[in-house]
C-alpha cells in the first residue's frame, strides 16, 4: 500500500462561529465521549470540528515519530533517497537506509528528496572507508548540525569498538589491515604461522607426544628417524620444517630424512647430533615445526 500524499486536515484556523457566538472547535464534554452520539442527535459543528481536528494531529505526529526507511539509489558513493513529506533537513531527522551498492569509493554521501547532498559519517563523525557501508546492509543515520552520523556501530579498528567483517584469504597473506577479523577457514593460508608441530619424544620403546597441533600420529622407523602424519593436508607437498633436539651433551636439529618422502599430509623427518655427526632419537624432547600453506 503506497503512503497517501496528504494528511485529512480539518478545522485548521480556530475562529469564533458568528452563529454560536463560541469557538469553531470545541472539546465534548466528558458525558459525550461516554455515550457517543445518541439515535437521531444531530452533531454539533463544534464537536466534529474537535475530532477532525485531533485526528489531523495525531496523524501528523504518528507520521513525523515514524521512521523514513527508504532503498538508496544512484551511483555510489554518492546516494539518493526519496521519501514522501520531508523537504528540509532538521536536527534529529532520521534515516533508516537499506544501501543497494557498498561504498566502494569511500566518502559517502546522501541526497533526501533532492534537498542536497549530505555527508554520511560513523558514530564518532570520522568518514567512511571504502566499503564500509556494505551491500544489502541496513544502516541508521541521524542529522545532526550538516551530516548524518551513523546510529549503529561504526567498523571497528585498535583505535575503537565497532563492527568487525571477516578478512578474505588475500587480506590475511597482505596482513596490512587491522580492522577484519581472522577465522579458521582463513588462518590456515597466514604464512607467519605454524600449520603443524609437536613436541615429543622416544622412550626406548614408544614414541610419547606430550603436546602437539594438527598431528594424527609419528612412527619412529628407525634411530633417529620418524615419520610424521598429519591431521589435516598442506596445499601442495612443498612446505618447510623447522625444530630442534634436546640432549644434555649434543646440540642438535631436524631436517626432512634423506631419501626425501614428502607428502601433503605426511613426512619423513630425522634429528642430528651436529657434533656427533650422527641420528640421533629425542630422549628428553624433540620439537618439529611445518610452515606451509594448508590446503
């Protein structure tokens, strides 16, 4: 149902009657509200003038507390809106806009039924960013001296709470934003973290892994040698591995064994003693980190 283009005003000038000598709207008495208007009784001008009268205000008043939600046209960022009644900008006027294209542009503005282009800011008056109004979003705006300030929560930054979107897989390897938010399904192609590890050791009988991430299980094939399953599978079988070894006599790493066997959810891995110059088993603890892209 469209919005009707006029209010049903009545009895807008209060005037005195020449014919009743009294006022042209008068309030019914309290008996008359009661009882309404009896069988055959004849409406006093005066009285119906009243309740056009009140209905017109209400109506009016309803009509300016209700509020303006209109779609955003034009090109973005610079939007148009329309909504039926409003020909001035005042102080507490509120928009409720449903925005058809994200800012991709940055600085956003919003022009009301043609009265004039005003600026869109956040709660704390900074300007958008680009796509900060995001598509198919509904946002709230308030006039307040010559712009609209956003009623909702504004995007958060280290700088201030606000709304936080999901960073894509290409923002988390840039790493150069500080205002999205990073999720598993992201993490997981951050190159500055580790994707795999374990923290384990042999115990002259059995391989005992006392801390680990994204590890299903490590077989010990030979002194010094294990390999390594993992829980979850890298991109491609191009990955690193990093670790160490600790003994209380021998300085000691880890590299990928020799013949190389590599896979994307498994590898084969051994620790050196560097100044025994031999393979060695982690009696207290071996570490073994794996960078990589997961898949």
């Amino acid at each position: 149902m469209a919005r009707p283009d006029k209010f049903p005003e009545w009895a807008r000038v209060p005037y005195v009657d020449p014919v009743v000598g009294g006022s042209n709207i008068v309030e019914p008495p309290e008996q008359q509200k009661d009882d309404g208007w009896l069988r055959k009784q004849k409406p006093p001008a005066q009285y119906t003038n009243y309740l056009f009268n009140k209905i017109d205000e209400w109506l009016k008043y309803l009509d300016s507390n209700t509020p303006n939600y209109a779609v955003t046209t034009g090109t973005q960022p610079n939007y148009i809106v329309t909504i039926p009644g409003i020909t001035a900008y005042e102080d507490g006027l509120t928009l409720i806009l449903f925005i058809h294209a994200a800012n991709a542009s940055g600085a956003a503005t919003v022009n009301l039924n043609g009265i004039g282009a005003k600026n869109l800011v956040g709660s704390n008056g900074s300007v958008f960013a680009a796509n900060d109004l995001g598509l198919s979003l509904i946002y709230t705006f308030t006039y307040q001296g010559s712009e609209f300030i956003l009623s909702n929560t504004q995007p958060a930054s280290t700088a201030s709470r606000g709304l936080i979107r999901i960073a894509t897989a290409t923002e988390v390897k840039t790493a150069t934003d500080d205002s999205k938010a990073v999720v598993p399904t992201t993490m997981k192609v951050h190159q500055g973290i580790a994707k795999v590890w374990a923290i384990f050791k042999w115990t002259g009988s059995a391989v005992q892994i006392d801390d680990s991430y994204g590890i299903s299980s490590i077989t010990r094939t030979a002194t010094g040698r294990y390999a390594v399953n993992f829980s979850t599978t890298f991109a491609t079988n191009k990955f690193c591995v990093s670790g160490s070894v600790h003994d209380p006599t021998l300085a000691g790493g880890v590299a990928f064994d020799n013949p190389l066997v590599i896979t994307t959810n498994s590898a084969d891995i051994a620790f050196y003693a560097y100044t025994a110059g031999a393979l060695i088993d982690p009696d207290l603890y071996g570490c073994v980190i794996f960078h990589g892209t997961l898949a």
